[in-house]
C-alpha cells in the first residue's frame, strides 16, 4: 500500500465541475477543503461528491453565502472517494471563489 499527499487547487466557476476526480486503482481521502471569495460582491458556493459507482451527486455544501474577502472551510476532513468518484465545487458568480485542498491517495 502506498500513501501519497497531494494539494490541489483553482477557482470555480458556474456549473458544478470536477476540482478531484480519484484516479484508478486508488481509494483518496479528502482531507481540508478551504475557500475563499475573490471578487467585489458576495457568492454562495455549492459542493458535492459524485459517485461513479452509483452515478449519483450528492450536496454537502448547499448555497453557503460568503462575503467579500472572507474565506471559509468547506471540509474538515476524513471524505473518502473511490476510483472515479469526483469532488464538485460551483460558485453563484464565474471566476469566483478560489479553492485549496489537501488529498491523500492510498493506491
């Protein structure tokens, strides 16, 4: 069994979109997700998980308002994707929020 630690990282737009998908072979905890509002107006941002396996999204995050500047933690830890499975972030304006997260790989 082989560990790796990784960050990953960009801004999220309109549509939900993938920001992880867990690479094949591979079972990946998420372990910090942070989020921060880059733009002059206040947001709101959504995240979800989508199961490969069971082609369903789930929210866990839903419409959370964040003001001009502030930052926010959107997971404290401990999800677990498996090959395939994406984490998804959408924001209410494009170009947003800006994210960081922090991922461990088990292959």
């Amino acid at each position: 069994m082989t560990m790796t630690n990784k960050n990953f990282s960009g801004t999220a737009g309109t549509t939900m979109t993938a920001v992880y998908t867990c690479p094949a072979s591979t079972t990946a905890v998420i372990n910090l997700l942070q989020a921060t509002n880059i733009i002059s107006g206040q947001v709101t941002v959504n995240v979800a998980i989508f199961d490969t396996s069971a082609t369903t999204e789930t929210k866990f995050v839903a419409n959370s308002p964040m003001n001009v500047g502030s930052s926010i933690s959107l997971l404290g830890g401990g999800l677990v994707l498996e090959a395939g499975d994406e984490l998804r972030i959408q924001s209410s304006a494009n170009s947003s929020v800006g994210f960081v997260g922090s991922v461990t790989e088990i292959v």
